[in-house]
C-alpha cells in the first residue's frame, strides 16, 4: 500500500514538473513574439494536468498547480487584449443591503453561544437583525458569497491586520472591507464609492487618498486600509460606540447625528427600531456583525478548511520619470496584468513621476538597473526586449515596427548578430507594437467565486470543462478549443 502510494505521488509531482516546463517553454516563446507556438505549450501543460487520473491521494495538489497554470495563462491573454481602460467591478454590498432575509428560530440560542465565548475586540451581538444575515450566510448563494470575500480576503489580510492593530481599532473591522467590497479593490458602488472600503472622493481626500488624471488612491488596498482605520477611529471618538461608528461609515456621521438628535437615543439597535437611520445603514452593521461572528466560529458553519488566495507580495520602486508599465513588464518578466493587480490605484498603464511602483518581489534590483540604462524622457513610450537565442535584430525590428538600422543605432550592436541576453532598447515603439503579435486567441477561462456567485471570465473562445462532483479546487479545468 505505502509502495503503491509512494508511485502515486512521484507521478504527480513528475506530471507537475512537465506542465511548468511547458509553461515556461510557452511564456518564453510569447515574449518573442511567438504567440502560436506559445499557445500550444501552455494547451500542453494544462492537458499534462488535466490527464492525471482522477481518484489519487494526491489529487489536491495537482488541482493546486491546475488553478495556479490557468490564473497565470489568463493574465497573458489579458495582456493581448490590455487598454488603458481600467475594469470596474460593481460592490457587492449594494446588493446584499437592499435584501431582507428571514430568521431561522434554530439559530438564537446557537449564535447566543457563539457570541458568549468569542474573544472580539469588536462587541457582538445576536440580535434578529444578525441572526437573519447568518441565516443567509448559510444559503446556498449567500455561502458563496461568504466564502468568496474570506478567500480572496487572505491575500490581504496580514496587511489589513497590522494596519488596523497599528491604528488602535477593533481587528474585526476587517469585516466590514468583506461587507464593502469583497475585498475588490475595483469595487465602485452605484454612488460612485470607490475601492476595497469604498471611499466617496471628498472623504477620500480628507483621508489623504488623492486623485489624479493617472491615479486614484481609493484603489490601493494599503492606503486605503490606514485611511479607512483612521476615519473609524475619528468616528469612534466622536459618537463613543462602534456600532454607531460603522453606521456613520455607511451613511455618513451628519446623518447618525441627525438621527441620534431626532429620537433621543444613542443606539444603534433603537434607532434602526425607530426606522431613523436608513435602511442599508439598518442592515449594514448586522450585515458585518454575521460575517465576523461566523468567521470566528468556522467549524460551525463548515467554512474552517478554505483555501484562501495566496498573500501578496512586493517590492517598492519609486518611479523617477513617467515610465510605462509594457516596459517594466518588459524588464521584470511578468505580465502587464499582474503589474495592475499589483497597482491597482494606477488609472493608466503609465506611472507618473514619484509614483511608487509596486513589483513582484526581488524584481526591484532588476527594475532598478535596467531603467538606469533608457533615458528618463523615453520611459513612457520606449520598450525592452531580452534577446533570445537565434533571434535576429530584423525579426525584433519587425516585432515592434521600428527599422533594423535604427535598433542597432540605439543599442550600438551589430544589425546581423545581437548576442542572446542582450537586453536592447526599443526606440518609440508604436501603439501597435505594445500587445505582443496576435496569434490564435485566447483559450482560458479563469472560473472565480464572486460575490455573485461563480461566474466564468472569458477572453476570446475559451472554453471550461466542469467536472461537477469530481473537482474541489475553483477551478474544474480548461481545455483546448478543438472546435
């Protein structure tokens, strides 16, 4: 049996090592511009994957390189089809507020239990209100909903923890960036509340969260998180309760005010009783109560085993001259995409001057040296390309639309033999040069729990196969359109 077990497990890793050799065989290839033949690489790493028998003990850690392979595609085919147009993501929050939802009896003295041996800096009650969120929390749909804002929470959670720790409020307001966004840092609300913890624009820029034509501080996960914390606190020590803070975080404090002098009272559950405060603020404090309560108590509710994404990390370049992200995409050997994810407060693919650039991390070095090399006016528009072996200056040239002659001049290397390694300059390479040749299209989908549920992104003709049953990993697998 331990024999038995032993090949098992030597198979995978040996079918997971051959799926990132054909992966790194195909990125290679795309960054020469060689869509086609990088096409059927990464087709042939996914099917190494996917042709794995089903029923082997190991099973989950081939689904684990599966997601990682798809994720990784995407973000190449994203990059075919990259603008300047950045994609907003509705909130999740307008939603989920204008809903109301019963309450199951069965739960009161359960949750009660619940909130009585719960360590919370955050004060928790079971109150009707909390009850019939948690009550929808355990739904089919409203689980989704749950499990996807704490999975793809974890890739910030470290920082937020240490933000709001930093800044003395409660660490359970983490939950109320789930209830805001679902941790989508593109997240804009129908009000045009904007980020991870939805700012409007003037109280983001008396939060410091500034906004330019290239920038907008809203989207950035770090800062908005320090602003978000320092605006709580500021809420906290004006009206001396939490629950009347968050309320104001929604609605704003003029209206908890307002509120508060029109009945006399300053509690949150009377004033929602007395219909004074408006209805989303009256669900959106027992809305963030129920995710927390659930969230610390999750082997109840049979959330103890997820899978979050995986933290984010990065190094810190600050930028210099106004410098387009395709180059330092160029240098750093990563997809334009992932630089977005990473700097999602950036409007453009252009970051201005001071700006400070977040990398992959350990490419900072990398980025820093190779930029030293251009001049700082052709930042924006200039590109890089590292030479491959065989590859000929005419067929660079050709790439990026720019003469043969003119390549070598700049880079002062011979026209017939640039050496493999050579990182060249690429003189005002055109707009139609900043996508990488066009090929056979895109294939992938990448298939993500939302807040909405699960729903496909699709670039091009992709195509998901979804072994219903057969797959605990997000992603059931991806094939090659034979169509």
């Amino acid at each position: 049996m331990l024999v038995d077990r032993a090949r098992a497990e030597s198979m995978v890793d040996k079918r997971i090592q051959a799926a990132e050799d054909r992966f790194q065989a195909g990125k290679r290839l795309y960054q020469e511009g060689d869509a086609e033949r990088a096409r059927r690489e990464f087709d042939a790493a996914i099917e190494t994957l996917m042709t794995v028998p089903e029923g082997l003990a190991d099973r989950q850690k081939v689904e684990r390189k599966l997601d990682q392979l798809v994720d990784n595609i995407y973000r190449y085919d994203l990059d075919r089809l990259a603008s300047d147009t950045v994609v907003y993501q509705k909130a999740p929050i307008d939603e989920i507020l204008e809903m109301t939802f019963p309450t199951d009896p069965q739960l009161k003295p359960k949750v009660g239990e619940e909130v009585q041996a719960t360590l919370s800096q955050l004060p928790l009650e079971a109150s009707d209100a909390v009850l019939s969120y948690i009550h929808y929390f355990s739904t089919d749909r409203g689980r989704r909903t749950l499990i996807s804002g704490l999975r793809r929470g974890e890739r910030y959670h470290a920082m937020i923890n240490r933000i709001l720790d930093e800044e003395g409020v409660p660490k359970e307001l983490y939950y109320l960036a789930q209830a805001e966004s679902g941790f989508i840092p593109y997240a804009v609300s129908c009000k045009r509340a904007s980020g991870m913890w939805q700012f409007m624009q003037f109280r983001g820029r008396e939060y410091g969260l500034n906004q330019t034509q290239w920038s907008d501080d809203r989207f950035d996960p770090e800062k908005s998180t320090r602003a978000a914390a320092r605006h709580l606190r500021d809420l906290y020590t004006e009206l001396g309760d939490w629950y009347l803070a968050m309320a104001a975080y929604n609605c704003g404090p003029l209206c908890v005010d307002r509120a508060v002098e029109k009945t006399g009272f300053a509690d949150f559950w009377e004033l929602s009783a007395r219909n004074a405060l408006p209805k989303q603020t009256r669900n959106y404090v027992p809305l963030i109560l129920a995710m927390t309560i659930m969230a610390k108590n999750p082997r109840d509710y049979g959330i103890e085993d997820i899978e979050g994404d995986k933290p984010i990390e990065y190094d810190t370049v600050a930028v210099t001259a106004p410098t387009n992200l395709w180059l330092v995409s160029d240098i750093v050997d990563h997809p334009l995409a992932e630089l977005r994810e990473l700097n999602p407060a950036l409007i453009k693919s252009l970051a201005p001057t001071g700006f400070q650039l977040r990398v992959p991390k350990g490419a900072a070095p990398q980025l820093t040296a190779a930029l030293e090399q251009m001049p700082a006016e052709r930042r924006a528009s200039w590109r890089m390309h590292r030479v491959s072996d065989g590859e000929t200056l005419a067929a660079i040239a050709r790439r990026f639309k720019v003469p043969a002659s003119l390549l070598a001049s700049t880079n002062h290397v011979s026209v017939e033999a640039p050496s493999a390694g050579d990182l060249l300059l690429i003189p005002a390479a055109s707009a139609a040069s900043q996508t990488p040749a066009r090929g056979s299209g895109a294939r992938y989908a990448k298939s993500r729990r939302t807040s909405h549920g699960t729903h496909a992104r699709t670039v091009s003709t992709g195509v998901i196969q979804h072994r219903a049953g057969k797959r605990r990993a997000r992603i059931a697998g991806a094939v090659r359109n034979r169509g």
